[in-house]
C-alpha cells in the first residue's frame, strides 16, 4: 500500500530528514536542457508570484520508500526510489541561492538555508538532508560545503555553476528578485510525494516505474537489480567493482557488454531483451558473494569490452592491428567472438599469436565475401553463432577458421577469389567504407618506407563510368565480333581492377588515360603507379591487374579450409526469385542481376538461355534493347518479347529501348529477392549525436565537392526549409555521407519515419520500401499520392513498379527554383501527414 500527498520542498526538506539515493539508482545525469527547463518554470513563476503569490507549478512525484536500516530518534530516513534527478536538481539549486544571497546579502542566509533545507545541524552521522549515490557523493558534498573546484566536470558542479551563472545575469528589462526566487523554489513548486509502507517490495515499485525503457536504459534496470540484491555488500562492491566499471564503459558500452554476455550462451538474444534475459539468468544466484562474483565477471570483461572499442590501448601489436582493423570495419555483431577470443587469452587457454590469427579469419571472411558479393548475407547470424558453434577442441584460430569454412557460409576460396576479382562489380557491393578499406589494406600489403596517408583518399574508376569518344575508341579495340560496348564497359567498370584511390578524384573525372596516367604516376600510392606503368587501359590490361590483385588478396588474406566445399557458388536461386518478383511494366539488365548473384553477365546470359526461369523476357542489354541471342525457353514459341513488355506497360523510344525509369538496379532487386537491410547496403540512419557535427560538416564536403555550385545551394535551400517547417536531419555514416530528412524521430510515440536520403553523389533517394512498414504511409494510398506528387515535377518519372522500392531523381532537379519550391510543398504535405495530433512529450525526470 502507498500513500500520496501533494507537497512542497519546504514540507519536505524541513525538520531532521534525511533522503538517501540508493546504489542502485542511476548518477545524477541532468543536462543544460532539462537545467533551462526548471530554470525557466522557476523564473517565470517567481515573476507570476509577485501580482499573486498563491500561485503554484507542479514539476511532478517523488516515490519514497521507509529506510529499512535502523536510524536514531529524531532522523526520518527515506529511500528515493523515483524523482532523485529532480530533488537533486533543486537541492543544488538551493546551494546556488544560498551562495549568492550570502555573498549579496549577507551570511546570514548561508546559516539560514543550510539549517533549514540542505543539512540536519544537530546530526553528525546523517548531517546531508541528500545523500546521492556514491559516483555523486563527493561532488554534492563539495557543493554542500560551497568548496568545489572551479574547473570541475561532473554533472553536480556544471549544474551549480549553470544555476549560480543564471542568478548572477542582471537584465535591467528583466530584473531578478532573488528572495522572490527561492520563494518559488521553497513553496511555490508543487510535487506529488508517493511513499511506500514499511515491508513493500521497494525495487518491484520501481521496475514497474521504469521497465517500460522510456527512463531507464537495460543497463541502467540491470545495475539496480543487483545492487537491490546486494543489501549489505552494495557499498564495497560499488566502489570496488561497479564504480570502475562504469568510468570505463559509457551506458551503451555497458548495455553491449550485458548483451555480449548473453550471446555467449544464445546467439538469438535480442539487445531489447537485455534486461529481461538476465534477470532471469541471475534468479538462480541466492548469496550475495554469488552476486557479487557476477559484477566482479562483468568488471572483467568490461575491461576487455574496453580494449575493442579502444584497440590503441591493447599491447600486443598483432592482437592490436587486427583489432583496428575489426574496428574499421564496423560490423558490431564480430563483437561477441572478439571478446571470447580476449577472454580465453586472459584464462589463459589461447595465446595473442593465436587470437591474432583468429581475428585474421575473421578479417579475411570479410574481405574475401565482399569480393565475391556476399559481404553482408547472412552476416549477423553467422558470426553471432561462432562462440556457440565452433569446435570446443581445437585451438581457438583453428576453431575459428574452421567453423567459417563449413556450411553456406561464403567464405570464399581461392578460386572464388580470382574468378570474382575478374568479373564481379566490387564497387557495388557492401559499405563504401568498406570498399575503401580493401584498397588502403591493399596498399599497406606493398609495405612501402614512406606510405602515403589514404584518410582522405576516394575510389577512382580509371576506366570513367561516362565515356567519351577517346574512351570509347579505345575500349572498342578489345571487342570481339558480336560484342557490344556498353556491356563491355559496364562489365568492366567497377570490377576491382579498374579502381585505384587518389585524393584527385574531381580532378581526374572522364579525362583520357594519357592525363590521367601523368596524374596516377605522380602519386604516392603503389596501386596507382602500376596503372600509371602501362600504355593503354582496356580489357586486357584491367583484367592483368584484377590478377595480380587477386594473387595479393590471396598472399595476404588465408582462404577457407579444404572443407570450404562449393560454398562459394553462384546463388541462382536468388536470381529466379527476384526475376519471379520482377514486376510488370518493369525490366532489368545481364549486368544488374550479374551483380545481385556475384557473377558476370556472361555466365547469366548463358544461365539464362538453357534453364527456364520466371519473367527472362524482363531482361534487356544495358541500354534498354533486347538481346540478339534472345530465344524462349519453349521452342515453339515465337512472339517477340518487345511486344510483351509493352503489353506490360514497358515504354520503348523510337530506337527500341526501354525507359530507363522503368529499370530495376540491383539494390532495387535484391529488396524483390527479400534479403534483409542487414543483407542489402546499409541506408538506415544511426544517430551519433556526439558525433552529428562531424557528419553534418563531411555531407556538405562532399555535397560541395561533388555538385556544382548551384546544385549544392539548391540542396542547402531546401534542407533549410526542412528544418524550418519542423523535420530535423540524420546523417548515414558510411564513406558516402548521407543526409536522412527526418520528418518524426525515434523517439516520437510513432517511430521514425522519413521522406528521402540525399546522397552528396547526386541522387534524391524516396524510400517508399521503408515509408511501407511506417505509420500513417503504411497506407498504399499514401505512398501512391506521394509517387503522383512527385512526378510533377520536371525531370521526374517515377515507375509505378517501384512504389515498394527506393528510387529517385537527380539532385540537379533542385536547381530549377520553381520545381524546388514545388518539392518543398510536397514535403510539407508529407511532414503533415506524419504528426500525430498531440505530438510529442517530454518529461523532466
């Protein structure tokens, strides 16, 4: 049973009390904006005060609960189960008016309040009306006493120095009464006191407060349960363990290491159910020592969570090097193997030689799947299961490279590897970070004295993606009979041969080899120089080097075991479901299905001409026209395949190609094929608020870099009036910097939701595939009234096959202001239509 009552701070802090936070609440964690917050509401009560001083604010509950330690006569002592923030906050208050009315005033006003509202002057014992929790004690401490230092960081000395900078503004047009504000502080400000009865469950109030996830993280509920288990030990093993612990590790470093914990033993946990899995795991422990010997784990592993997310402190220089790399990488689900593999060298049962060489595996898994276009399938639930699957009798390198090498698992072999190289579009697969890391590892392999620093270096095609003449007279030269140049091309143009990196890029552009290659052989980079070697850069020169890059990826990144069996193998599967969901008045190329399986487009074409698959019709030349060698699976069947696709709603120009507004790309295909995000390049947005400049500063680099100038207004134009009409903006964070216009956040009672990503390489992204599972545009109507809209405008045609997928439109649409000013009205219709009708809440506390 509990017993509420409306209060203020005055019936609560006078007369010998005393408030204790317990262990297992969080530390004081108030920011400048919730400090503005009561600031203000302060403020402006104080002022409404003085034509009516019977006016009151409520700012919300406190839950207390009857201290269960035996206190001395006279001290009421209480548990704060819910609201410490809050009477923290106003407590730290009361020391910054103390202060200053001492220093204006007189002394007499430090006696005064100290006696009434912040100490118990008769007690030596509990002489705090406030105890915090031990990581705040010393500070709170120090603001009691009025001897905090000056450049102090923690959270209680920045909210002392906020509130004692706010007393001190003097405005003559809004001058402070300062007796008027601790009296709106003392009885002006209303709160709810819920307090508990002796023999409550207090902890079981206060998950119920908290377990919704919206206050507290699961680190945060996990801490509390055991220290709620520790009722004696709580103290020491805070300071010893816990404490350490928490200075090393931020609240979601934490909240990772408890989920690490969990996949350890069940890769199929969620982070979502951090808390709940265990808790349960943590009700067969009865002792406190038991309790206590599961910190005291978590603390050591801690310190080895520490050592991944910062791989410069690690001393071993193998263990270390592949620890950045793992790092650089940015696939987070390595995490629970990497901290096995730490763990058994600290119990001693595998070496750093041996950990190195694991994380070698895993090193060369990543790059070798990405070669042969398998880099993100299946990923996630692959290396979530290693610690649980692999061999518990070989020595951990050889366990790890083992379980790697068995199964569907795409850990590509050597053969794979220089059939791949060859063929497949490498510059289409996986993250572009990642793109850009094989090339830099590349690099290092050459082992120059003087590397050359690649932080700022991109990816440049040196066969141009747009061909000019001299290009195409060159390329034309390699060219057999019945060959056609544009499948030549696009076969070769972003395979792993044709790439380099420079930090010229814009400069190089489509220019002919000639100047490129004086460019290339002024370089610092090895990769670049050997082009710069050669006299002309045609199929046979890009396929020599896709050799030699072959045979470095294979010197320098170990292949599977010879059990690796034919895992490696073209997924024709995933070619006939894409083409069975291939829509109608839709088509697609050799070239873009090639890519979706990691094969080239002659090996498709064949694969198609002599195995009958759903909607083959649907496939056209690069260009929009129907191949040559066309023939229908059924011999007798003779009608032409052009007149079917019309007949499907495919438009054909007068030289017989297809629109290209109506092409599938192969992003576009795999989402038909029903991979998962984690299985088709990352486009969701990640927040990293403490990070968000860095993001926003690298978007407009790259936007300006590679726009023109009008085109880069154009955009800033519109995202200024994104934000002006109330969307806010994310920002991706892979090596193309994308800009997300976040229209509702996560936090919204809706979820996020989002019209479009502007990619700074030129493209207007609409994400109809996501906005499909997003409320109120999970309604089909919507999706197609927003498609109608934006094909209004000029230079837009958006296929209605797409209206499950992500298509776009150049950002060079920006440019002309009518139809930006048209966009920005269609926007807003969207922007409208995502509100809910009460908005969002925030609470203080």
């Amino acid at each position: 049973m509990v017993a509420a009552e409306e209060t203020t701070l005055q019936r609560l802090l006078e007369g010998a009390k005393q408030y204790q936070v317990p262990l297992y609440q969080r530390t004081y964690s108030w920011s400048k904006i919730q400090l503005e917050r009561l600031w203000d509401d302060v403020r402006k009560l104080a002022e409404d005060r003085v034509d009516n001083p019977t006016v009151t604010h409520f700012i919300g509950s406190l839950v207390l609960a009857p201290s269960p330690k035996i206190s001395p006569a006279g001290v009421a002592e209480y548990l704060v189960v819910d609201g410490q923030q809050r009477l923290t906050s106003l407590s730290i208050l009361l020391c910054a008016i103390r202060d200053h009315r001492a220093e204006h005033e007189g002394a007499k006003h430090r006696v005064r309040l100290d006696h009434q509202y912040l100490t118990n002057p008769f007690e030596e014992e509990r002489w705090q009306k406030l105890v915090p929790t031990q990581h705040d004690r010393d500070a709170y401490v120090a603001c009691v006493k009025s001897t905090m230092k000056a450049d102090a960081t923690d959270a209680v000395s920045v909210a002392y120095r906020f509130f004692a900078d706010a007393l001190a503004v003097d405005d003559p047009e809004r001058p402070l009464d300062i007796a008027q504000i601790e009296s709106a502080v003392i009885t002006g400000l209303g709160l709810v006191a819920v307090t508990a009865q002796p023999g409550d469950n207090v902890y079981r109030i206060f998950e119920s407060l908290n377990n919704t996830g919206l206050k507290l993280t699961q680190a945060d509920l996990l801490r509390n349960y055991l220290f709620m288990r520790l009722p004696t030990q709580g103290p020491t093993v805070y300071d010893v363990l816990w404490r350490p612990l928490q200075e090393q590790l931020a609240s979601t470093e934490l909240e990772l290491l408890f989920w690490l914990d969990l996949v350890h033993r069940d890769p199929r946990v969620k982070q979502t159910d951090i808390y709940s899995s265990q808790q349960k795991r943590l009700e067969k422990f009865r002792a406190e020592d038991e309790i206590e010997a599961e910190v005291r784990r978590f603390a050591r592993l801690g310190a080895l969570l520490r050592v991944i997310l910062h791989p410069h402190e690690e001393k071993d220089p193998g263990v270390r090097q592949r620890l950045e790399r793992i790092s650089a990488w940015g696939t987070t689900t390595v995490y629970p193997l990497a901290l096995h593999l730490l763990d058994r060298r600290d119990n001693g049962t595998a070496t750093s030689e041996q950990v190195a060489q694991a994380m070698l595996y895993v090193e060369s898994f990543f790059v070798r799947r990405l070669l042969i276009g398998r880099s993100t399938m299946n990923i996630n639930r692959i290396l979530l299961s290693v610690v649980t699957e692999m061999s518990k009798e070989l020595p951990v390198d050889e366990a790890v490279r083992a379980y790697l090498s068995t199964g569907r698992k795409h850990y590509a072999t050597d053969a794979a590897v220089r059939s791949a190289v060859r063929s497949t579009p490498f510059y289409l697969h996986g993250r572009a970070s990642q793109r850009t890391l094989v090339l830099r590892w590349l690099e290092e392999s050459y082992g120059s004295k003087e590397p050359v620093s690649l932080e700022k270096a991109t990816i440049e095609h040196v066969l141009p993606q747009t061909l000019t003449d001299e290009w195409r007279q060159m390329l034309a030269a390699d060219l057999g009979p019945d060959e056609n140049l544009d499948e030549v091309h696009e076969s070769l143009l972003h395979t792993l041969g044709n790439l380099t990196l420079t930090g010229y890029n814009p400069e190089l552009g489509n220019k002919p080899f000639a100047a490129k290659r004086a460019r290339l052989a002024e370089s610092g980079v090895r990769l670049s120089r050997e082009i710069a070697a050669q006299d002309r850069w045609g199929r046979p020169e890009i396929h020599a080097r896709a050799d030699a890059l072959a045979e470095r990826v294979i010197a320098n990144w170990p292949g599977p075991t010879a059990q690796a069996g034919n895992q490696s193998e073209v997924p024709w599967e995933l070619m006939t479901k894409a083409l069975a969901e291939l829509p109608a008045g839709s088509w697609t190329t050799y070239g873009d299905l090639a890519a979706l399986v990691g094969t080239a487009a002659m090996p498709l074409g064949v694969r198609l001409s002599n195995h009958p698959v759903p909607n083959a019709h649907r496939v056209l030349q690069v260009e929009g026209r129907i191949a040559p060698g066309f023939r229908w699976p059924d011999p007798d069947r003779k009608d032409d395949p052009r007149d079917l696709l019309i007949a499907e709603g495919v438009k054909f120009d007068e030289q017989g190609r297809a629109d290209q507004a109506q092409r599938i790309s192969t992003e576009e295909l795999a989402q038909l094929a029903g991979l998962t995000p984690e299985e088709v390049p990352e486009r969701v947005p990640r927040q990293r608020a403490s990070k968000g400049a860095t993001y926003a500063e690298r978007f407009i680099e790259q936007l300006t870099t590679r726009q023109s100038p009008a085109v880069a207004t154009a955009t800033f134009v519109l995202l200024e009036a994104w934000t002006t009409m109330g969307g806010t903006l994310s920002y991706g964070t892979s090596g193309e910097t994308s800009c997300f216009l976040m229209a509702r956040r996560r936090e919204h009672e809706l979820g996020s939701i989002w019209p479009a990503v502007i990619y700074p390489s030129g493209k207007f992204e609409v994400v109809f595939q996501y906005l499909s599972i997003r409320t109120p545009f999970n309604d089909v109507a919507l999706r197609e009234e927003l498609r109608q809209r934006l094909n209004q405008l000029p230079g837009v045609d958006i296929a209605p096959a797409k209206i499950a997928l992500r298509p776009g439109f150049p950002l060079t649409v920006l440019a002309d202001a009518d139809a930006r000013e048209a966009l920005l009205d269609h926007l807003r219709w969207f922007y409208d239509q995502t509100q809910s009708p009460d908005g969002d809440s925030l609470a203080l506390d």
